[in-house]
C-alpha cells in the first residue's frame, strides 16, 4: 500500500521565544568552529551491558557554493533486545539554518521492521519535507512545505546537536528559550531547553564537570518526549532517550563512554541505503561538480587531448605528470 499526501501551509501560530530567536543570533563563527570535531562513544545501560555506539562529527563543507558545515550523527544498537538506530547526515548554514538534512530511523521487531526516512531541503523562500514510512502494511510517503517566514527560531535534530555542543562549553542555557521543531509525526512544534546544572562525575580516571541539559519537545499530537543530555566539552551522556514503537513512546537510560568495543553481527552493506556513505557520497560530489563546471567554463583545457595524451604516456606518476 502507498499512499501520497501533499500538504502546505499547515504552520500553526507557533512562535519561538525572544530568547531563543537572540541566542541563534548571538552565536559567532568562533563558536561554531569550536565543535569542529567528531565524538565515538558507545552506549551501555544501567547495569554495564552494551547496547551500541553512538558518534558524532562536524566538519566545514560547502553546499552549493555557501560555506556551512557538514554533520554526521550515527546511533546503532539495541534496546530491550530490538535492533534500532538512527542516522543524520545534514549541511548546516552558519546561523543553524538547515540547507539540506536527512534523517532515517529504523526499528527492527520480532515480526516486521519500522523504517522513516526523512529528507528536509531548502527551496528559495520555503523549506519541503518528504517523509517515508515503511511498516508491515506498506509504504507511506508524505511531502510538507513550510515558508520560511514562519519557521523563524527552528531547530531540526541536526542544528540541535550543535547547540548541545555550543551550551556545554558555555556551560549555562538562557531562560525561556523555546525552539521550533518537528516532533516524532513531523508535526512542527515547541521545543524547550532547561539546565539541570553542574555536577562531578568520575569519567574513567578523571574527576571531571558534568553540565546537564533537558530538551522537551511538547507535540500538539500528545507525543512529545524529553531528553537529559550530560556532557563535558569531550563526552555525552543521554538519558532518556525516546524512540518510537508500536505507535508509542518508549524510553531507555543510556550512558556512553569511550574505550567500550561492542560486537556487533556483520551484516550486507549497500551503499545507497547506509546514510553515513550516501552522504559521503554527497559531500564528494559538490567538489566534483565544480570541477567539472570549472572544465566547461575553460575549453582552452583541451581535457580530451589531455586524456589521450595520458593514455599513450602512461605515466607511472599521473597526478605530477601534468606539471612535466
């Protein structure tokens, strides 16, 4: 079964906070540049199992020809002995906007696997939303278009990690700071921050600052989920981490620390359908188009006599051979 909705416009009268509208705007390059960096970490339980890995990483990157930065989010495991994840992979501008984002999650149960996928992209003055939804009945596609007018203050799970990043090193969250964002049913609603303070916590050998952050985002569609994220400049912990089963929201304690190795079962990669590749896929074919734009706009390259030239030759060195 499949089935197409289309809808647009369907923005209520939600607003961000002041603050939160001030806090985006107060944010410098300096301090995006300081999460420049990528974070493995895996997750165990209460008790000590192991449950999976988690990682994060953010580099500069260019997005049709806008510089922004490129973020990568990865979390595989399982709760409750069922197989879930999710994947992120989004080009994010240098006020938090979101060019581009993609986001899939999967939940592998006994009888059948969830799977949502979904693509988020920026179009001239609006932002389009396509989501797929893959259950045992069938494939549910939906398509959302929201003007960008009215989506002043949003944050997408991509730009939220970064603003995790920028409050543990500021180590505090201003009042009344309420985002935008799209709930579980990508339904746009309210998203809050609150710190839960500081604390010491013993990470490894290492007495280190713990500053705790809570995000909840309270959907119109009554499910809305919390998360407390614990971290220092360098490690992460979350708790309550909710994720969708059955309909429901189910939630799981998760610490994550480095230096624990799981084992997972091998399993058959394809390409396509693993977002950490398709989106190196994407990042390396940005440069590669401009290259071949750059070509085009210079024919006196003679880029076929050039080929041919190296065919004959066959030069042992091919990248110096054409400074020869």
């Amino acid at each position: 079964m499949e089935e197409n909705e289309s809808t647009q416009n369907e923005t209520e009268e939600l607003k961000a906070s002041v603050n939160a509208v001030e806090f985006i705007y107060s944010i410098e390059p300096k301090d995006l540049d300081q999460c420049l960096f990528a974070d493995s970490l895996v997750t165990v339980s209460d008790s000590g199992r192991e449950l999976g890995d988690f990682s994060v990483s953010v580099t500069k990157a260019s997005y049709n020809e806008e510089l922004c930065y490129l973020l990568h989010a990865n979390s595989h495991g399982t709760i409750d002995d069922i197989p879930c994840g999710t994947s992120i992979v989004a080009y994010i501008s240098r006020n938090l906007e979101i060019l581009e984002e993609n986001h899939h999650e999967y939940v592998k149960l006994e009888k059948q696997t969830v799977d949502r996928k979904v693509h988020i992209v920026k179009q001239d003055d609006q932002l389009v939303l396509n989501r797929i939804i893959s259950e045992k009945e069938g494939v549910k596609t939906q398509t959302h278009t929201f003007p960008l007018s009215s989506l002043k203050g949003f944050v997408s799970e991509a730009s939220n990690l970064m603003i995790l990043r920028i409050l543990a090193r500021q180590k505090t969250v201003p009042e009344n700071m309420t985002f935008l964002s799209f709930d579980a049913d990508t339904v746009l609603s309210k998203s809050v921050y609150r710190a839960l303070g500081c604390k010491k916590q013993m990470i490894g050998e290492e007495l280190v600052d713990i500053f705790g952050i809570e995000r909840t985002v309270s959907s119109p569609k009554d499910s809305s989920g919390t998360w407390h994220s614990e971290c220092t400049w360098t490690h992460l912990k979350l708790q309550h981490l909710p994720f969708l089963l059955d309909g429901g929201l189910k939630t799981s304690s998760l610490y994550m620390e480095k230096d624990l190795i799981p084992v997972f079962e091998k399993k058959p990669l394809i390409w396509e359908e693993d977002m950490e590749l398709y989106s190196k896929f994407l990042y390396r074919k940005v440069p590669v188009t401009d290259y071949s734009s750059y070509i085009r706009q210079h024919p006196e390259l003679k880029a076929g006599d050039f080929l041919q030239f190296l065919l004959l030759r066959k030069p042992q060195d091919s990248q110096n051979f054409p400074q020869e």
